[in-house]
C-alpha cells in the first residue's frame, strides 16, 4: 500500500487548497479513504470519508466548506477546502484503513491569519 499526498501549502485565511491523495499497491477503486489531520500538539483528526460507491462523509468543521472526491481512472482522491481558517493549521494524511501503514506521509496545510 502507498498513499502520497501533496497540494498543501500556505494560505491565507479564507483562501482555497485543494489536496490530492495517489494510491498504488492496492484496489483502489473498491477502497474507501479516508482523510485525516493532525495540528501540531494534537492527535489525529477524521476530516472526511469516500466510498467506493461515491458516498461521502465530513466532520462538522468540514461541512459546507470541505469536499472530497475521487478519480478512479487516476488512482486519486481530492480534498477541495475552502473558506479556510487558521485552526485548520494542520498535516493533512489520507489512508485506507486505520493502521498507519496505510496512511501517507502527509501534506503541511498552513492558514494564516
């Protein structure tokens, strides 16, 4: 299993991110994934679930702001966040199952005031 993750960067508040996950070494298209974050000093985070049968799931804080997709052509799943604010200061992972060997390395998301 390997996840990479990219697309993050430094934003300024109220601005947009959008974050790719790239999977290989397992079927992707019948996996669900799962985007997690962890801010500096806290544990991780669930942001947002994709089925393989396009179902979605977002925590409150992404609701309305955070949606999640999926290119099964391109082995990849997106993460669009808009209206971004300071506390989603964070390292962003995605992973397709709850050990961390099935989760990316993860993409640094800075939102400055």
């Amino acid at each position: 299993v390997q996840l990479v993750e990219s697309g993050g960067g430094l934003v300024q508040s109220g601005g947009s991110l959008r974050l790719s996950c790239t999977a290989s070494g397992f079927s992707f298209s019948i996996s669900s994934i799962t985007w997690a974050r962890q801010a500096p000093g806290k544990g991780l985070e669930w942001v947002s679930d994709i089925y393989s049968d396009g179902s979605t799931y977002y925590a409150d804080f992404a609701k309305g702001r955070f949606t999640i997709s999926r290119d099964n052509a391109k082995n990849t799943v997106y993460l669009q966040m808009n209206d971004l604010k300071p506390e989603d200061t964070a390292a962003y992972y995605c992973a397709t199952c709850s050990d961390s060997s099935c989760r990316g390395q993860g993409t640094q998301v800075t939102v400055s005031s």
